[in-house]
C-alpha cells in the first residue's frame, strides 16, 4: 500500500464521529481481553485489602492488581459477606 492510500485511509478513519471511533477502540479493546475468574479467597482478599480512597489499596488499584474491572472490585465489595 502506497503512502497516498495509507494517508486515504488513516484521513477517512479519523474522519468518523468520535463516538464511532471509540466504540471501534472500546470493541476491538474487548476482543484482546481475557476472561478472568477471581477465586473465594481472592475475593476474601479483596475485602480485606479495600480501604476507601486509598490510592494504593482502592478500587482502581485493587483492580489493576487482580487484573479485573473496577465494576468488578466494586461488585466484590457490595457482596461482602
């Protein structure tokens, strides 16, 4: 492919709603993910480790660190034993 139908291309892509471009990013995002199942004790632990507001102990942190969504941590800690 030529330069010219590459800067074709790349113009036409850029050239769609921002909402079609981030529904492409948010698809093609999802296809590359892994289904990944947390285990009764990693849940447990999730629950201890939790505190509010910490950026090294809160939901965001704890989901990067278990390699889940922050939906996901928050839904483990709505279930709280």
């Amino acid at each position: 492919m030529s330069w010219e139908e590459k800067l074709s291309k790349k113009l036409t892509e850029d050239s769609r709603p921002w909402e079609t471009r981030f529904i492409m990013h948010v698809l093609e995002a999802s296809e590359k993910a892994e289904t990944v199942k947390l285990t009764e004790d990693q849940r447990d632990a999730i629950r201890l480790e939790y505190v509010r507001g910490s950026r090294t102990h809160g939901q965001p942190a704890l989901a990067r660190k278990y390699h889940v969504t922050q939906p996901t941590i928050f839904n483990i800690l709505k279930e709280q034993k």
